[in-house]
C-alpha cells in the first residue's frame, strides 16, 4: 500500500466518520424536541435505523448504485458478499481507496438518508413500519437515486454533478418517497401517532398527521413538553463539523 494509498484511506474514512456521527446528531435534536415519554423509542429507532440500512445496502444497495452503468440501476455484482465481486469493485469511483473504506463512505450517506426521516414522523408512525420503510428505503429507492447520479445514470451522464450528497439524500431520495405516497396512503389509517430530506420528510408526516387526526378530537391536543434542550443544542455542535469540512470527491 502505498503513501498516496494510505493518505486517501485516512481521509474517507474521517469524513465517513463525521457523517456518521450525524445520526447522533439527528436522535439527540428528535429527542430534545419530542415528549420526555417518548425518547426511549426514539433513541431506539435512531440506533436501529442504521443497522437495517447496513443490512439493507451491503444485500443489494451497493450493487444497485455501482453494479455498472446502465441509465436507471446497476445490475451486475448486485451482491458484494462474494469475493468476485469486491474484485469487481477495486477501480469504482477510485482505485486508491480500499473497497470497504468506499463501502463505508457512501453507507453513512444511506443511513443518514433514512435517519432524517425519523425526525418528521417522529412519535406519529409505528416503530416497525418506520423499519420497515428504512429497510426498503436503503434497499431499493436511495441506491437507485444515487446511481442516477454517482453511479453512471441518466442524470451523470448529462453532466449532473452532486457534491456530498445535498440532491441524492436531501432531496432526490425524497421525492422518490413522495411519488409512493399513492400506493401506501390506503394503509395511513393504521400508522400509529408517532430523513431522505425535506420532501421524504414531509411526505411521511402528511402520512402520519392524517391518521392522528382521524383518530383524535381536537380538544384533546395539547401542548408538547420536551426533554432538555440541551440535546438540540448537541445536535448543532455534531452537525456543524461535518458540515464545515469538504467531503471526498471521486
């Protein structure tokens, strides 16, 4: 290995490191604003969250994002549990970075897509279905959006360029949410009063909030009462660094 090698490896890995932090960032400010009853759940899906995406990117995200460049999804090496196909993933986006520092990098990006979600829909949506829709999320619909972009899809190869995620998670994901709002609306009555980006956010609370409705008299709406606000100050703090240095571009 290399110097050139060594110092690239060091430098994704700290700038995954920092992304990955902000999921503490996003339990600790959900946390501070949501009611004292319910933080134990909230913690819980904010540690949750990321394990589901881990499982749900390592089984078919990563090949869906990176397995070639066809216009809508990768579709050769889906898997990444075999040793051909980490092989076959050595030179993707750059062939100085080890294959699991490259995994790591962009697994952060797809747990903090779906942990920013948790914060709009939280204590709206019952724990399992919010698992549910993370797994599928980070199986299926972030990969998708990130090949269009990062992966060699449509939109890179008009030229698109996305620099540390703000369309792929912040937005793009999102919207791909939005439009499967029609196919799951039926089951919104079920959703239990209870982020990839503001859309998908908003998506899932409009989701959320008509069922709470339905099911609520409206003189029985109260005013919320949060944990410390310290914990949203947290969020600030741990939110900031990531923010402030420049992620890696391949």
């Amino acid at each position: 290995m290399d110097i050139t090698m060594i110092v690239d490896t060091i430098w994704v890995l700290l700038a995954a490191v920092l992304v990955f932090f902000m999921n503490l960032g996003f339990a600790a400010v959900e946390s501070g604003f949501a009611r004292s009853k319910n933080t134990v759940n909230i913690l819980s899906k904010n540690f949750i969250v990321f394990a589901v995406s881990s499982l749900g990117f390592m089984l078919l995200g990563w090949g869906l994002m990176f397995g070639g460049d066809g216009l809508f999804a990768g579709t050769q090496h889906l898997s990444v549990l075999s040793g051909s196909s980490i092989e076959f993933y050595k030179d993707t986006l750059t062939p100085s970075v080890p294959f699991w520092g490259k995994f790591f990098f962009q697994l952060v990006f797809c747990g903090t897509a779906a942990t920013i979600v948790s914060g709009a829909v939280a204590e709206r949506v019952k724990y399992i279905s919010f698992i549910l829709f993370s797994f599928i999320l980070t199986l299926v619909i972030y990969p998708i959006v990130g090949h269009w972009i990062w992966g060699g899809g449509w939109l890179a190869k008009l030229g698109f360029l996305d620099f540390a995620g703000d369309t792929v998670y912040s937005s793009a994901v999102a919207c791909r949410f939005s439009q499967l709002r029609s196919l799951v609306s039926s089951l919104s009555a079920r959703l239990h009063s209870q982020r990839p980006g503001w859309s998908g956010a908003f998506s899932g609370k409009q989701l959320a909030s008509v069922s709470a409705l339905k099911r609520r008299p409206r003189a029985s709406i109260s005013a919320s009462t949060g944990t410390p606000l310290i914990l949203t100050l947290l969020r600030q703090f741990l939110f900031w660094l990531p923010i402030m240095v420049p992620q890696p571009e391949y």
